[in-house]
C-alpha cells in the first residue's frame, strides 16, 4: 500500500478521476516547477481510464493542474515553467516537453527542463517517447 504525507491532497478532475499531489504553492509566485517523480505508487491516485493512452493522460491531467492552480498560465507571459522528472518521471516530462501548443498548451511557457534518469539506454528507448513512435506502436503494445 502506498504511504501518503501529510500535505498530499486530491484534484477532482471532469471525468471524475482523483489524482494526488503535492505542493508548497505560493498563489503570488508566477514560477512554477513541476516534477514527476519515478514511483510507481502514486500515493492514493485513482487508476488511469481504461483505452486511453499514457501520453494523453499525462497531457491532460498536467493541463488541468494548471488550470485549477494558474488559469492564466496560457495565456499570461509573467508565468515561467520548470519540468522536472527523476527515474520513470523522465518519461512525463519527456511527453509534457515534446507536446505541441494544442495539446499541452502553457508549452511556451517552458524555460527549463531537467531529467533525473539511472536508466540504461536500451530501457530509455523501450520506455520513452521512442518506443511510442516505433513502427506499429510496438513495443507500448507488447508492454500493455
């Protein structure tokens, strides 16, 4: 069973999942850093929808985290974005940073980029964003 902290706290989202986070969020300040970590265990996150795929979860719960948090952070050119990503984390920021303005769309607001990765190359490729655009899709398909 996973442990959670005393600060980790829920988002409702609009097709009723529950991701958890954290945060030691000032309202004031117009930076933000955001870092995926590499655990498997999400604290008490509800399960992904079923037939959707990861890249577009990652996508669309990052977006709604800055639109509960930064409405304005599309639009507003006073906010600056960090991603961060630490073992399998990498591949979250690697999908947010490789996103086009329709699909994640504070990606201008992007002005640095870190990941924290201990993993072979071979396992990179098979994991990331790679492996996603390999012929056929296959290796996400033999994984799922």
């Amino acid at each position: 069973m996973a442990s959670t902290s005393a600060a980790e706290k829920f988002l409702t989202l609009q097709d009723g999942r529950t991701p958890a986070y954290d945060t030691s969020r000032n309202p004031g300040i117009k930076s933000v850093v955001v870092f995926f970590h590499g655990s498997m265990a999400g604290g008490f996150t509800s399960p992904l929808p079923s037939g959707t795929p990861f890249h577009t979860v990652v996508r669309r719960d990052t977006t709604a985290f800055f639109s509960h948090f930064h409405p304005d952070m599309a639009t507003n050119s006073e906010h600056k974005l960090y991603i961060a990503g630490g073992s399998y984390g990498y591949v979250s920021t690697q999908i947010i940073y490789s996103s086009s303005l329709d699909e994640f769309p504070p990606l201008d607001r992007i002005v640095g980029t870190l990941v924290l990765t201990g993993l072979t190359m071979s396992i990179y490729f098979f994991l990331g964003l790679m492996a996603y655009n390999s012929p056929f899709k296959i290796l996400p398909r033999i994984v799922a």
